[in-house]
C-alpha cells in the first residue's frame, strides 16, 4: 500500500497529438503536493511526476524567521519496471534528493538556493533506451532571487549548472540563465524573459523540453478604463518571442496581437492575430536534408463568461497554418518505413469549458478541445483530435461526496497524410468520498478504460499497438480504497 502516492483525481485533459515537445501534466498526489512551495524556482527543477512508482519518501519543510528549508528523497521503481527480466537493468530503482534553501530580504525580495540529485546504477546494454534507464546521474546546482524595486517593479533571476553521466561513459553539463522583470499597474502590465541554456544542460528532477537555446520575449498590454456601469476596461495586448541556437540559428519567431474587452461580473470578449516562422533542422528530424523554414499565422477570439451564478463559460477558437510532424510514412532502405519530413497544413482548434451549478449541491464542468489539421490546399483532413470530459460532482453533506468522470478521447487519421493511426478511448471514473477534515478521509474508486486496440496486441514495424476502427477492448479496470489519518500532536 503506498496511500500517500495515490493519485485520486485524474488528469485535466490536455492535446497531445502532433506536439514536438512533452506536454506538463501537474502533479496530483498528495505527498508532493503538500508544500510543493517550498521547492520552486523560476527554472522548474522540481518536476515530482519524474518520481513515477516510488516505494517511499521522506520530506521535510519549515520556516524559522526569514530562513525556510525544503528536502526531499524518495526512491523510482520504474527504471527497473520498464524493461524484461532478464534485462541487465531489471529490478534497479533510481534515487532523487532535492534540497532548498531561502531567504527572506525585507518584505517581498528574497535570495535562494537549490540543488537536486537522480542517481541510478546504471549498467550498458539495457534494452530501453529512453533517459530514466541511461541517465546514471544528473545534478543541478544555483542560486535564484527576487528582487522588488518597487511597488510596480520586481524582477527574478536564475543561474544554474548541470553535471550528466550515461550509461556508456558519456559525460555533458553546463549552464542555464533565467532574467524575468515585470511592471504592473491598473493601466500598464509589461513583462520580458532572457533565458540562456547551454547544449549541455539537463536535468531529470524537473520539466525540461530543450537545450541549446537563447530566448528573449515580452509582453505588454494597455487598458483603457472608462470604468463605465457595463464595460470596466478595454485595450490592446502584444506578446513576442525570438528563440535562436548557440550557433546564432533563428528557431523560432512569434508575435501575438490582441485586443480585450472586460465588462462587469467576470465578462470579456477579445480577438487575436498570430504571425510566427518556425525553422527545423536535421538534428530536429534526421529526414530533413537542411534547415527548413515553416511560416505560421493564425487568427481567432476567446470569451469568458459567469454573468448568472449557475452558469460559466469560456473558451478560445482559432484558425490559420501548423506544421505538421507526423507526417505520412515513408519506406526507409531497410525495408521499414519512417515518417516523412514535417509538412505546412491549415489548422484550426476550439477550446470549450462549460460550468453549470443547478443546485447548490452539485457542479458539472465540461471540457472540449478541438485540433484538426488539413492538406495546405484545402483538400482532405489529415487529423481530427476531439477530447470531450464531463466533470459531476454532487456534495451529499459536509463530508460525503460522490465524483464521477466520464471523458471520450478520438484521433481520426487519414494514414494517406499522417503517420497517426485511428484511436479511440473512453474512460470513466467513479469516487465516494469521505473527508472529515484534510489529512483524514477514506475514498472508495472505480476506474475502467476502453480503448479500440487489435484484441490480438500486434504491433506494428515500430513496436506501437494497431488499433481497429470500430471495436473496443477493456484495458484497464480498477477498484481502490485509501484511507488516510492525520495524526495531530
């Protein structure tokens, strides 16, 4: 039993189709999540989700006078999990210690430092190939602070260094930089970032997408406030981002332009315009024969709206050009195929959340997400990706209630233009819960997953499961109970 592992509260749903890069799901069980403060940096070295089947941890947080200290350790199954028995690395745990130290300077600056450890022992020629098996150390070490100036001026700042080494011998490291500065009043918001990451920087404690960057962006909105008996405020919005190699390589440029409306009882309505320019290389995707420049733009308006108490709704739907990496399969001289270079196609995407409250005791949050990508000149889809949850929670008391979750999950992929196979998946999920107070509670689950995979789990030349279009096979059933005391001393 590992009840304080024990995540009760699924994912939000979130795209994860046709993303070059992973996608952060927040931690959601209680051991780090209680606290979680004590460790966070302007860099996020701290990503506890890295930790994904520990047997145990220990934490210890406090604050004495301007001085707080947070540190943790806990233990990885899933290294030694994720490979066959007779596989050198089978049954080896990974190890990860963070300490963090701060310290408060007059009322709202603050001076810091933080270093984090995964150890694994590993051995060469393990069958997985991915980071957690060949990785046998990463170790990150800096300073960060926090810096008011005055009450409409701050800034904080970063510097880091990584020290890596693999399973083969290989060893890298070197340096990260973070330069954050924001002023904000009620008319003028304005904020902009440098960050400098080396070619060799890494870390495995915590979110990490991309080395060998240099990143310059702002942000800059205006209000206009006739502070009118309808509209409070209006004006316009202007977020940037350059992104470029250490070799001086422009990899990304981005510009958002915007213009929003506020109104009263949490109302506003706004539009937008995108302009970018995306450049891949062959260390991006090894099928480019050079460096290959992408033109995006898009345009589109988002709205929220909790004008009535029983009923809220927000969302954003856009339209104009993606790349798309999942480009159609290719026959590679070996015989098995691979996918082609990343193409330009027309997009468009829809981001619903619907809230509705009809009693006091129960509340209905509803999601769709939309992304669809079609061929650049307006012929057939090449991907559809819905995502549809519904959220019920009903409040029988004080201390008793009852979750339910049901979320539908479907790629429709015209394999003549993508690389995707037609998935499906639907999950539901039931919860009863007692909670006398937080740290005290008993919870009764039920999970259960469908999802339209062969029932005969063949794989295909690249080791993913085939999927059939319309059949379903049960994957995954659960039932659970957690049952959690606190004691108070």
């Amino acid at each position: 039993m590992n009840p304080d592992f024990a995540q009760v509260e699924s994912d939000e749903p979130q795209i994860t189709v046709n993303q070059r890069f992973e996608v952060f799901f927040p931690e959601k069980r209680p051991f780090f999540l209680e606290n979680a403060g004590y460790f966070a940096t302007p860099i996020n070295l701290v990503f506890t989700r890295r930790i994904a089947d520990p047997d145990y941890g220990l934490r210890l947080t406090g604050k004495q006078g301007p001085w707080s200290i947070g540190a943790f350790f806990a233990d990885d199954k899933s290294p030694g999990k994720s490979v066959a028995p007779g596989d050198p690395l089978s049954g080896a745990k990974a190890y990860f210690g963070v300490l963090r130290v701060n310290r408060d300077i007059g009322k709202q600056s603050t001076i810091g430092f933080i270093y984090t450890d995964r150890e694994l022992a590993t051995v060469p020629n393990t069958a997985c190939g991915d980071n957690r098996c060949i990785v046998g150390s990463n170790r990150v070490g800096g300073i960060d602070a926090k810096i008011t100036f005055t009450p409409t001026w701050y800034a904080t700042a970063q510097a880091l260094v990584s020290s890596t080494d693999f399973n083969n011998g290989f060893h890298k490291g070197g340096p990260d930089f973070w330069e954050y500065v924001e002023h904000s009043t009620r008319k003028v918001e304005y904020n902009a970032l440098y960050q400098d990451t080396s070619e060799g920087f890494q870390t495995e404690t915590g979110f990490f997408r991309r080395p060998d960057i240099r990143r310059f962006s702002q942000f800059v909105l205006y209000r206009f406030r006739p502070e009118g008996k309808h509209l409070v405020w209006h004006g316009p919005g202007l977020f940037t981002i350059n992104n470029w190699d250490h070799k001086g390589t422009r990899l990304e440029w981005f510009a958002n332009a915007n213009y929003r409306f506020q109104f009263q009882r949490q109302v506003f309505f706004g539009f937008f315009g995108n302009l970018g320019h995306e450049r891949l290389r062959p260390i991006d995707f090894s099928v480019l024969p050079g460096n290959r420049d992408y033109t995006h733009h898009h345009s589109g308006f988002f709205f929220q709206s909790a004008f009535f108490k029983q009923v809220s709704l927000n969302g954003e739907i856009g339209w104009g050009t993606d790349t798309n990496f999942d480009a159609p399969l290719i026959p590679a001289p070996p015989g098995s195929p691979v996918a082609g270079p990343p193409v330009l196609a027309q997009s468009s995407y829809a981001q619903i959340f619907l809230t509705i409250r009809p009693t006091g005791k129960l509340t209905i949050d509803n999601t769709y997400l939309l992304t669809r990508l079609r061929n650049l000149s307006s012929g057939p889809n090449i991907f559809n990706n819905h995502i549809i949850r519904s959220r019920w929670n009903y409040q029988f008391s004080r201390e008793f209630s009852l979750r339910f979750i049901g979320q539908y999950a479907a790629v429709l992929a015209n394999q003549n233009l993508t690389s995707l196979q037609t998935t499906k998946n639907f999950n539901a999920d039931l919860l009863f819960t007692y909670l006398l107070h937080p740290g005290t509670a008993v919870y009764v689950g039920y999970n259960s997953n469908l999802q339209n995979l062969d029932p005969s789990l063949s794989q295909d030349s690249n080791g993913n499961l085939l999927h059939i279009p319309n059949r379903f096979l049960n994957d995954g059933r659960q039932i659970f109970v957690k049952i959690s005391y606190l004691f108070r001393f």
